[in-house]
C-alpha cells in the first residue's frame, strides 16, 4: 500500500498516528491560561489542532453555575480531548484523575500522565510516572505520557506500553526551547512510539526545531496562550510544525565549516 | 445529613440520592463525574445511588489546562 496521499484525498498525507488512529496535525495543544473561552476557542481553531488537553478539577458549587463549559468550545466530537493529570504529586492521585476523566468522557480512555516532582521545576518524578503507567497501562488506558529527556526512562516507558512518549523541551511554561536536542534526538532514534516533545517550547522556531530533530509532534500551552497576540501565535505554530516537519522529511544539508559557491564556476568570462 | 462535598461540609436531606444531590445543586445536565469515598459513580447508577451520612463526595469536570 502507498503512503503517499494525493492533495485532495480525504486521509492525511503524512499523518500522526497514535495508538492506531490518524491525525493531520502534529501540533497538540492545551486549554489553560488564556483570558476567556471565546479566545480559547479562536486559538485552538487557528492552531489548527485535533488532539486538546483539559484539566481534571471540581465543579464550582453554588456559584457561577451558567459559567461557559469548556467542552461547548472545545466539543468531544470535534476534538479529541486528552484529559491530563497536571497537578498531581503522586502515582495515586494520577490514576484516580483518569479514572475520572474516563467516566466524564464516557469511556474514552487516552490521557497524558504528569506526575511532577516539586512545585519549582514541574519536572516529573520518574518513580511516581512509572508506578502510575503500570496501573494505567494495566487498566486498559492509553497513555501519553510526559517524561524528561532521559533517553533510558524514554524506552522504558514505551516498553511499559505507552501509546506516545512525551520528553520535555524545558521546563513546564518556561519557554526556554528545547535545551538537550541531543537526548531528544537519541529519544527519536530509539522509538517504536511517537515521541512529541512536551512543554517548555517558547517560540515557532523552537517547534520548528523539535520537528527537525525528528519529533512526531509537539504538544505546547503556554507559549500560545502567553503570547500577547496567542491566536497569532496559535497560527505560526502551526506554520513552525508544518516547516520543521518537512524540513526534517526532505533531509538538510550537512553543516560545513566552510563556503561552497551556490553559482557555477564553469563560464565565467571575467 | 452531613456529607463533605467538594472538600466543604454540607447538610443534605437524608434519603437523597446521587441525581437528586446533582438536581439540587443546580448541575443537572451538565457534563461532570461523581466518585464518592473515592469510588467513581457511574452515571448510569446516579438515581439509585444513595448518598450517605459522612460520605466523601468529589464533583468534577473538565476545564482549561496544558
């Protein structure tokens, strides 16, 4: 079978796949931070994103009842809605999220595990990530799962039977860029799952860049909804997977120390 | 009777069950879960499910995060 699309087939040319389904877009983005729902709603739209993060908390109770709901701006069968475990310290309190999740979503069973480490770095803690994904895996959950940049814990955790692996770029929020791209590229190198680079993007040119080290995908929130115009940023995010990805497919050039003329020498008549 | 909800303590009538508890919060039809004494309460169950004295109750949903 040809993996080469036409323009105009309905299935995606070079598509994200993810536990077995396709996706056009390489960009997954979060729900959080922004200044209200109809800017939620303009920059998920401009991002042109199909996979959506959300947060698990408690309803408001005996206030603000009518309050918008985000899943009348981010609707489940529009989007596929990744429920996240942000905010909890603890393989317990992950896995009790997704449970939660599962039922609010009737069922729908791919989440993106975080168990972070202290409140400083955001950084995960590893043994908490992989006592959680054991139990989820286990509980028939598919998990995309946010790690470090540690290419070892990387494979384990796709051995343990994650669905996608998530390395950090930098830390949660701090729009720093990718800091290790070699660890990033031996994480891609070594996979059998997507790996997506997960938090601490700041810019277009930094998810350019994880796409040419050969990333999957990027998941990003706060460089979109910080930015002082976020549906613009939402727009040349996009623009920044898009030229990585392909910049990645069409193979760059090698680096060079020196020049090598881009005009003929053969001809000239000087 | 007392019930913790949501982390807060709250007096609901005796007798009342998990859809009349959503009913009286003013959450009927909206989107959320329910897991009480850390056991998650399928929707389907809402209306035979009885709230009891000194039950941790938790009501989630989602909203906006990275």
């Amino acid at each position: 079978m040809s993996t080469v699309m036409q323009p105009n087939s309905s299935a995606p040319a070079d598509p994200l796949i993810i536990d077995g389904i396709a996706y056009r877009s390489r960009l997954l983005v979060g729900t959080g931070k922004y200044k209200d729902m109809a800017e939620t709603r303009a920059a998920t739209e401009a991002s042109g994103a199909e996979i959506v993060t959300v947060a698990i908390r408690r309803t408001n109770i005996g206030q603000n009842t009518d309050e918008p709901n985000l899943l009348e701006v981010i609707p489940p069968d529009r989007y596929t809605l990744l429920p996240n475990t942000a905010g909890c310290y603890t393989a317990e309190d992950a896995v009790r999220t997704c449970r939660l999740a599962r039922e609010l979503l009737d069922g729908h069973d791919l989440v993106k595990l975080e168990v972070l480490g202290d409140e400083k770095t955001l950084f995960p803690d590893i043994v908490q990530t992989i006592a959680a994904t054991e139990t989820l895996v286990e509980d028939g959950f598919k998990v995309m799962v946010y790690t470090n940049d540690d290419p070892i814990i990387a494979k384990r955790l796709e051995e343990m039977g994650c669905v996608a692996v998530m390395p950090l770029a930098a830390p949660i929020g701090s729009g720093l860029g990718i800091r290790n791209p070699y660890n990033i590229m031996t994480i891609v190198e070594n996979a059998g799952v997507p790996i997506l680079v997960d938090a601490g993007v700041g810019t277009a040119s930094d998810a350019a860049l994880a796409m040419e080290l050969g990333c999957d995908g990027v998941l990003m929130n706060t460089a979109i909804a910080g930015a002082q115009d976020p549906v613009m940023m939402a727009s040349a995010m996009k623009k920044g997977i898009e030229a990585g990805r392909e910049a990645f497919l069409a193979g760059r050039i090698p680096r060079k120390r020196f020049a090598s003329a881009s005009s003929p020498i053969d001809g000239t008549f000087f | 009777m007392e019930i913790t909800l949501n982390g807060a303590t709250r007096t609901i009538p005796a007798q009342t069950s998990a859809s009349d508890l959503i009913e009286s919060l003013g959450l009927a039809g909206q989107r959320l879960a329910l897991e009480v004494n850390r056991e998650i309460v399928p929707r389907s169950t809402f209306s035979e499910h009885m709230i009891r004295p000194g039950d941790t109750v938790e009501i989630v949903r989602a909203i906006g995060g990275g």
